[in-house]
C-alpha cells in the first residue's frame, strides 16, 4: 500500500489527471527518460542555489545534501534505465518547469522566496505523481517510485522551511504568494501540453 503524506494530499488544487496517469503506462522508457532528466535537474538546482547564495549556512548546508541525494536518485534511474535498455540523452526545460520559473521576481528577497517555493511544489508534485503512479507500474518499478516517497515529502518541507526562515517575509505574504504559484502549477498541471515528460501537463493525444 502506497501512504502519501497528508501534507501532499491537502497541498494541491488539482491532483494529477488520469489522462496523464494512463499516458505515463503506457510510454515508460520516455517517462523514466524524462525522470532521469528532472533527477539530474533538481541536484543542478539544489547547487545553484549554493553558488547563488553561499552566504547563508543552513541554506548551503541543506542544499548541498539536497543535491547529493537527487545525484542518487539520478543514478538509481539510469540504473534502471540500463535493465530496459533505454538509452539516456538529455532534455531540455519542460514547459512545467519553464512556466514556473518564469513566474520568479527579479528583486530580493522575493526572488530567493519565489524559488524556494516553486521548488517546493516541484518536489511535492513529485511525491504525488510517484505515489498515483506505484500501483499502476510493474512490481519492481512500483516499488522503486514508492520508495522516493519519503525522500520527496521531505525534500518539499525543507523547501518551504527554507522559505520562511530564510527569507525575512512575514507568514501571510508568504502564503498568498504561495497561493498564486498554486493556481499557475495547477494550469500548467490540468492543461493540454505538447510534449510528454514526469511533470508534463495532458497530452495533447489524450485531449478529446
């Protein structure tokens, strides 16, 4: 049985539609493809963050762990990947990702807020979709995506710990910026997209 924490199950305004549930099935060496992908992208983010910022102790000192973890998980993947022969090759920003980051203010430290809060929803939707895919995926599979649960529900707490003690804003504006980043991720989330990747929207195929 795959428990998803409470704090991800309250957290979102849409949950991932079945569309894209069903899409993920039935093209698995592109979804592992693309979680490769985002492993390798969220150990980059988690350093840039540390190149950004390398004053703050607590931030370096989480990120930096952030970072070496999601290198695991990147290799786990390939590891995986290799078993089904499926080939690496890189991809570029995903239209969830780009949107959301398009979405950062350029003035401190709203800008520091921004990113710590999209990386929030970024690691919580992964711990959503990793539990809404789990029974759905062969055993062995199955198990794995069910295993990077913990890892994600606690890598979407430090970010929004991070957010509120790194920042010096005051809980209400924290919370209603993260109300406006909700509405945006769950349209880039329920809308129609092009391309096909683990936080991609509904493909276009599957729209009616």
């Amino acid at each position: 049985m795959v428990v998803v924490p409470a704090a991800i199950l309250n957290f979102f305004e849409v949950a991932t539609p079945v569309q894209w549930l069903e899409e993920a099935c039935a093209r698995l060496p592109e979804l592992l493809l693309d979680h490769a992908n985002c492993e390798l992208k969220a150990a980059s983010t988690a350093l840039g963050f540390l190149y950004r910022y390398p004053e703050r102790a607590r931030l370096v000192q989480r990120m930096s762990r952030l970072a070496r973890e999601e290198l695991r998980h990147f290799e786990q993947v390939r590891a995986i990947m290799e078993d089904m022969r499926v080939p690496f090759e890189r991809h570029a920003a995903s239209r969830y990702a780009g949107g959301l980051r398009a979405a950062v203010r350029h003035d401190e430290p709203q800008k520091l807020l921004d990113k710590l809060l999209i990386g929030a929803l970024i690691e919580a939707r992964s711990c959503e979709r990793f539990a809404a895919l789990a029974p759905r995926l062969p055993e062995k599979l199955g198990r794995f995506y069910a295993g990077l649960l913990k890892s994600e529900a606690r890598h979407f707490e430090h970010y929004l710990a991070l957010a509120k003690s790194e920042t010096s804003i005051d809980a209400a504006e924290i919370g209603a910026r993260l109300a406006e980043l909700k509405v945006l991720e769950a349209e880039l989330i329920a809308g129609p997209d092009a391309h096909f990747g683990f936080h991609s929207g509904i493909p276009s195929q599957s729209i009616p």
